[in-house]
C-alpha cells in the first residue's frame, strides 16, 4: 500500500448518503431499477470502489413513509442511520457521531453516476490542504449529479450547533459555506461542464440515466466515459435539456 494511503486510512472516513422516498418530483426515485439494480445499489458499488473510505451509511428519515427503504437496506445488509427527515444536518451530524467519522462525504441519493476516483481525488486534496470543507459545486463546473462535499466532524458540530436557518439545516452545508472561519476549497475542472445534467430528480432524468447505463456493459465507468457518450450519441441525452440546475431546490 502507497504511503498516501496508509496516511489516509488512520482516519475514519465515512459516506453518509442521504436519501429519502418522499421527494416530490419522483417519488421513490432511490428504488426505481435499471438493468435489475436500484439506484441504491447502484451508488452503493460505484462509491464502494474508492480506495480511502472506511464506510458507507445511509442517511434515513425515522418514519412510516420511509419504512420500505429502511426494509431494503436491511435486506441488503447496507449501514443505515434514521433521523429527522427535515433537518437533514441534524441527520448527518448524529449519524457521523454514532459511527465516530472524522472526516465525512456527503452524497445525495440522486447522484448514480458519482464518481469513486473523482471522490478519492478529493478526499487526497482535503487531506493534503488541511481544510475543513471541500465541495465540487461552488461555484460549479462538473455535471450536476457528481456533487461531493467532504468535511471533517469539527465542522460539521460547528454547524449544526450553529446553523439556524430552515435553508441551513435542510441542506447541510450553506452554512459551512458562508462562514469565513471555516478553510473551504471548491474542487472544479479547467472546462465547464456545468450545463451538464446527470442527476435523477425527475422521470426526464430517469431516461437520461438510463440511455446512459444501457451504453456500458458494467458500472465501472468514469465521468469522463460519459462525456465521451454524449459526443457519441448526443440524442441520449436529449430527454430532461430543458430543466435547470438544482431547479429543486431553487
């Protein structure tokens, strides 16, 4: 093993991975299928092939109307973490206490085609620049659905003991990002591709992803691959042009 990730794996580095069945837009999104794996699985073994994580938990809301994805986790013997289904910063700050994380990346659940080198990439540059928080989308300049934010348990307890607005507890780092004592970095590209839209958020999305996946025979494929599928065969892609970036949460 290389001395960087020696280094990199004295620490406690956990995925926490938000997800929910309720969203409004596509209800039940995490369990939809392509090629007999849900979206779940899907993220679970892409971002299970990063080399410096320790763990992967999910991020839950404790009610009835998430009873059936906690049932699937539980059946795919995946970590699960229940908690407040609004304040999903109280969510990722008693979930990163209960497994004792010292660094943490945050990752939604509309995000299958998340990258694990882009990941491993970050966490190296967290690491190495001695910050508090890393993101790749502020501002951004990679397709919406590779979104990663890295930050380390002091930070996190500074903000959910600090965040108080309804903004900042259901979106986890606004207030991190805005706080000018925290040492922050944004991880971009040298070419923007921001116009770029991978994310699943609605049924457009959902045959966008698809077209995506059904061009590759195993789930081992980078972002860069992708772009390389939308050179090719642009029309795959053309389904969900007309929504904007983070136009759910806007």
């Amino acid at each position: 093993m290389k001395y960087k990730q020696k280094l990199m794996f004295k620490k406690n580095i956990t995925i926490i991975v938000q997800a929910r069945l309720t969203s409004s837009r596509l209800p039940e999104k995490v369990l939809k299928k392509i090629s007999k794996k849900t979206i779940i699985e899907i993220i679970h073994q892409r971002l299970s092939r990063s080399k410096f994580i320790s763990q992967i938990i999910y991020a839950i809301p404790k009610n009835k109307k998430n009873l059936k994805l906690k049932n699937f986790l539980k059946s795919k013997k995946l970590n699960y973490f229940e908690g407040s289904e609004e304040n999903v910063l109280d969510r990722y700050y008693n979930c990163a206490k209960k497994y004792k994380s010292e660094i943490i990346v945050r990752i939604t659940a509309d995000c299958p085609l998340i990258d694990p080198n882009m990941l491993d990439n970050c966490l190296e540059l967290f690491i190495k620049k001695k910050i508090d928080l890393l993101v790749n989308g502020t501002p951004p300049t990679f397709p919406d659905g590779l979104d990663i934010d890295i930050f380390n348990a002091k930070t996190l307890h500074q903000a959910w003991k600090n965040a108080r607005s309804k903004f900042e507890r259901e979106n986890v780092t606004p207030f991190m990002l805005k706080n000018k004592n925290i040492k922050k970095y944004n991880y971009s590209s040298k070419k923007d591709f921001s116009s770029e839209r991978w994310t699943l958020d609605t049924e457009a999305d959902f045959v966008v992803i698809k077209n995506i996946f059904k061009r590759f025979k195993n789930l081992n494929f980078s972002w860069k691959d992708v772009l390389e599928i939308k050179r090719k065969y642009p029309e795959d892609f053309s389904a969900n042009r007309y929504i904007n970036r983070n136009e759910g949460i806007n």
